[in-house]
C-alpha cells in the first residue's frame, strides 16, 4: 500500500522593522549582543508595550497578497511559558484572534498548480537569542548558554497553512512562493541561513483516500529550502515504515539534522491549553478600519505571480522568469537592463547564467551586486558588437562583479577588447601564411579543412582577441588572392 502524505506549514518572518514589536529599541544585527535592549523587552516589572504600526502595516500588506480577511477586530494575547531567552515568561502574540484569516496561494510544481489555504496570519514577538557553548551546540550536553537579548521583542509575522500540501516538493514551491512574496512586499530580508525566515513542517501519513489526518510530526530547523525538502521526505519515509509495521507514530516536535540527513525526536508537543492564553492586558484591542486596509491595499507592489507571467510575455522562459521575479535583486538589474536597450532573453540568459553562477562560487548575495542594469545592457551591447568574444565578456562580467568598474573600463584595464583593426588582423593572417607555406598550398589547393587551422594561428597570435569568423572570412579572401 502506497502512503499518503499531508503536510501543513508554519512560517515565522521576522519583520524588518526600524524598531521592535512593542518598544523602541532599534532591530539591528550588527550590533554588539544586549545593546539594544531596554525595559520592555528585558521584561523589567512594571514595563508596558506600544505596537509598532509598521509592522502591523506589514502583516496587513501580506495578508492582502496571500487573499486573507483582514480582522476589522484583533488582538495580542499571553502566550505563556517558561524560557531562559524568554525574560518576561510569555510572549505576547494572538491567538484566537489574528489579524488576518482565510487566504490561499497558489503554487506552481512542475506543469501543476496546487492552491495552498492559508489559515492565518498573525503577530508576535521573537525571543532572545541562546548559544549553547559545547557539546554538539544544542541544549543537551552544553557546558554553558549566552543569552542575546538583541532579537527579543523584535517583530515576528506567523503565516500557518491548511494541510493542503502532498509532497515534500509542493511544501518548498510553496516555501519559495511565500519567501518571493515576502521579498516583494519588502516587509523581511527573508535569509533562511540567517534565520529571518524560518519554517517548521507539520507532516503525517495516512492510506490512500482517507479523509481522517494521521497523527503529525512538527520537524524544525531546516535553514534552506533544499533542507526543508529533505526533511520532509525523510520524515515521510519514516512514517510510513512505522505505518506499514502497524506501529504507533508519536505525536512529537522533531529535529532536522543537515549533516546526518535525518530527523531527531525533540520535546513532546505541548497543547495549546498548556500556554494559559488570555486577552494581554497591557494593550488594547486591534482595530483596522476599511480606509486603513484600503490605502495598505492601494500602495501593493507587483507580486511575484504577475510578475513571472510579465516576464514569459517578453520570451523569457519559465525557469528564468521565477528566478527574476523571485525577488533576490536580480529582477530589478534585468528590468533596468532591458530599459537600457538590452535585449531581454540575452539580459536573462547572462543573469541567469553566469551571474548566478559568479555569485554562488563567490558566496555573494543577489541584492547589492556590483552589476547594475546599465552595466549589463553596456557589456550585452559590447558582445553584440562583436567588440568583446563570449569568453572575454565572461572575463569582464567577472570583473565588474568584482567591483572593478564599468564593463568598458574593465575590458580595457584587461586587455580583453577584440582587435577590430582590420589591418592589423591582415597583418596577423599574412604572418600566419607566410609562417605555414605548405598548409597555404593545401588551403589554395582546396582543402577546407585549413581554415581552421589559420583560424586557431591567429587566435594565438592574437590572444585570443579577434572575432573567429572575422578571422576566416579573411583567411578565405586572402587565400584567394
Ligand atoms: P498545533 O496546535 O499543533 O499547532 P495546528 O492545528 O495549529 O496544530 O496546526 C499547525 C500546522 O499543522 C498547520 O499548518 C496545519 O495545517 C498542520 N497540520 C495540522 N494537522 C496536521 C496533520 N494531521 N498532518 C499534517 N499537518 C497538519
Ligand atoms: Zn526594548
Ligand atoms: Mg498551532
């Protein structure tokens, strides 16, 4: 019997704020740990929250992309617990009442589309930061724990799926999905290393056709996409032997493990009772009237579904329209390339090619590359000329990627511009026939295959510099001569 697998997410998007959710500390990274930090977020008695609007805008903003209800009504609950990076002992978030309800995406896997129900989207707060010193850098065997209370109180947006998805590849379509939208509504830097995005995979299995859900595992701390799709399918492969041995499968938070390949039991899963909900005293309900929800709906940008769909019409093809319209930076270089006159299947094949390719083995980010739009549509323009070789403007990409400056500047600094001097490529062919008598006599004699060979002497001769078929034009005319 073949296994069905169901498979919900939740979302956790730390919102990129100027400040944190309910004081004014600043939300900085870079800063020194518990720098910034004050009352509120220390969880100091007597302390008391003010929401951050923004971030409220934010969740609003995609709410309304993912297609949710925006609550006119609202509101922060206590979400109690203990946790030593928890200083307040509750985190406030919403519970029963969040602000945005009942949306859905849609996701492309392959040839098919599968509409993911979205839930909720809600607020809350992010905990501090804790470091395990030893040991294996989780909690068991650590000899001690810093504390970074930094991220604590910094905004964090919770978007939690229906048990919608199927497969393990329909759980990171809808992963990249969600992160592309997130990117575009600017509202996160979304860097799953870095932990701005996380998700945590609720999966189970069940026979074919049932209409019950199995009993779900939660699987946490996959820090890439590639992971979560791992993870998943391991953990489908898990269940189901279990399943297929008639034994009981454990409702449990699990750990993924990158290296390992596998996932770890973590603590049993709490019950949402266990948390002692109630209504956060120190705020008010949320009210978002029409006109707020309007304007927030008004000032949309394009979303990465319409986007990808713009970018098929200018002939690009469906690998490099989601990976322009994915929201990385690359899109917007393509967009300025292309209204710089360059051509957009050329602009996309080089940014999608090499570009991609250079910052990967360079290990740099696609937002705040040193090629702008202009520069691309500059060094496209160089190769149409026939002024650089592919392999030269491969060079010169490299460079201006490097931060060497304009592709004409690069070009020229090495020495990579093709010899369109026309004497002076005579002057190479003339060399080469004079240093190769007896090939000339076979060339003249009829034996097209020594063009090639007079081609390859003057792309030595020349550094590799000329235009080939420059070159054996000439070597024919000559020759003929
Ligand atoms: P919890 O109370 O454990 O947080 P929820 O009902 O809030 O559980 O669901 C959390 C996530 O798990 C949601 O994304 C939901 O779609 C998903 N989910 C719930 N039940 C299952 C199941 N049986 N199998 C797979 N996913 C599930
Ligand atoms: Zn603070
Ligand atoms: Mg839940």
């Amino acid at each position: 019997m073949s296994w069905e697998a169901v498979i919900g997410v939740e979302t956790h998007v730390e919102l990129r704020t100027a400040s944190k959710m309910f004081c004014g500390c600043p939300v900085d990274f870079s800063s020194e740990p518990n720098t910034n930090v004050c009352p509120v977020c220390l969880g100091l008695p007597g302390a008391l929250p003010v929401p951050n609007e923004r971030a409220i805008e934010m969740t609003v903003s995609v709410g309304l992309a993912l297609g949710c209800r925006i609550a006119a009504d609202s509101e922060f609950s206590r979400k109690n617990y203990f946790y030593a990076d928890l200083p307040k002992n509750y985190q406030i978030s919403q519970f029963d009442r969040p602000l945005c309800v009942g949306g859905s995406l849609e996701v492309e896997v392959g040839d098919a589309t599968v509409a993911v129900g979205i839930t909720r989207v809600h607020l809350e707060e992010d905990t501090g930061k804790s470091t395990h010193l030893g040991g294996s850098g989780r909690i068991h065997a650590a000899e001690a724990a810093l504390i970074d209370f930094n991220r604590s109180g910094v905004p964090l947006m919770e978007v939690v799926t229906e048990p919608d998805m199927r497969s393990p590849e329909q759980a990171r379509a809808y992963a990249a999905e969600l992160r592309a939208i997130v990117l575009a509504l600017g509202v996160s830097d979304a860097r799953l290393e870095e932990g701005s995005l996380r998700f945590d995979a609720n999966v189970s299995v069940r026979p074919p056709g049932a209409s019950e859900l199995g009993v779900k595992v939660e699987v946490k701390n996959m820090n890439s996409l590639r992971s979560l799709q791992r993870a998943l399918a391991y953990e489908i492969d898990r269940q189901t032997a279990l399943a297929e041995a008639g034994e009981r499968i454990a409702q449990e938070t699990r750990h993924w493990d990158e290296a390992a390949g596998v996932t770890k039991p973590g603590r049993s899963k709490e019950q949402s009772s266990d948390y002692r909900y109630f209504p956060e005293p120190d705020l008010v309900p949320l009210h978002v009237d029409d006109e707020y929800r309007e304007r927030i709906a008004a000032a949309l940008p394009e979303l990465p579904g319409p986007r990808r769909d713009r970018y098929r019409s200018m002939g690009l093809d469906a690998e490099a329209a989601r990976l322009l319209a994915a929201g990385d930076g690359l899109g917007g270089v393509f967009e300025d390339a292309v209204a710089a006159g360059a051509d957009p299947a050329a602009a996309a094949n080089w940014l999608t090619g090499e570009v991609v390719a250079h910052l990967r083995r360079t290990e740099q980010e696609p937002d705040g590359i040193e090629l702008d739009g202009a520069a691309l549509a500059e060094l496209l323009a160089m190769v149409a000329a026939g002024e650089l070789s592919a392999t030269a403007a491969k060079t010169v990409l490299a460079g201006v990627l490097d931060g060497e400056g304009r592709p004409r500047v690069v070009a020229a600094a090495r020495d990579l511009m093709q010899i369109d001097d026309a004497g002076a490529l005579q002057a190479a062919v003339i060399d080469a026939f004079g240093a190769h008598p007896d090939e000339l006599a076979r060339l003249r004699g009829g034996d097209q295959k020594l063009i090639g060979f007079f081609v390859g002497r003057v792309m030595l001769a020349t550094g590799g510099r000329a235009d080939p078929r420059k070159v054996s034009d000439l070597i024919r005319t000559k020759a003929a001569e």
